[in-house]
C-alpha cells in the first residue's frame, strides 16, 4: 500500500520531470545550449535539487519496497547541487536529463497508477460495498 504522504510526493517529483523534459524542449534538447546558456543549467540544476530534497521525505517503506532507483544517489543530488554546483559536469547532467529523469519519470508514472488502483479498490471494498445487496 503506498502512503498518502509517498503519493503526494511522486506527484511534485512527477511535475518536475515534466518541467525538466518542457525546458528541454524549449531549449531544443541541445547539450551546447545546456553548455552555454546558463539559465538552462540553472533552471533545470533547480529542478534536480528539488527532486533530490523532495526525494529525502520519502518513507523508508516507500523506498524498500521500490528499491529499484538508487535512492541514496538521488538525495546525494541536493548535497551537490548546493555546496559543488560550479563544478557539475556537463556530461554529466546532460546524462542524468537524457536518461535518468526518463527513468524516473516512468517510474513516477508507474507508482502513480498504481496509487490510483489502490485508492479505487479501496472506495470499491470500503464499508457498505463489501457484498451483495439484500432487499
């Protein structure tokens, strides 16, 4: 069962991909914008910290059970993005845009889907919905 508070949480980190794949585009999904522009690099540098902070409320149940992000290296993010962000790699970030936040964006997808089954079984089974009607 994911916690109402896991929920909400995917749901910012969510939004965040999303805001970080709608800035790609914007900036024609070009590294050498990324290199050259630094608006670009600090727009999308924001958005990866706010994923890492958001990632740090996590439940530890959440984050066992959906072992399959390396969720240490996501919190890790904030520490390098606040105290080393004049040394980011730019392959580096550029990697992590491309393939990682992809990955995480589905993984979003998939918890959040899941969440809503959940909560739909839930009114389904809840109290007065358990059996058949009598009368």
């Amino acid at each position: 069962m994911i916690s109402v508070r896991d929920t909400n949480i995917i749901i910012r980190i969510d939004r965040y991909c999303d805001q970080i794949f709608e800035a790609m585009s914007w900036y024609e999904n070009s590294i050498d914008v990324l290199k050259t522009n630094h608006l670009y690099k600090d727009g999308i540098a924001m958005k990866f910290q706010q994923i890492s902070e958001l990632s740090q409320h996590l439940t530890n149940e959440f984050t066992r059970e959906h072992g399959s992000l390396p969720w240490q290296s996501i919190k890790g993010l904030r520490v390098v993005f606040a105290h080393r962000y004049e040394t980011l790699n730019y392959d580096t970030m550029w990697e992590t845009m491309t393939v990682k936040i992809p990955e995480l964006k589905l993984f979003c997808t998939d918890i959040l889907a899941l969440a809503k089954k959940q909560t739909l079984n839930l009114s389904d089974n809840g109290p007065g919905h358990g059996g058949p009607r009598m009368g």
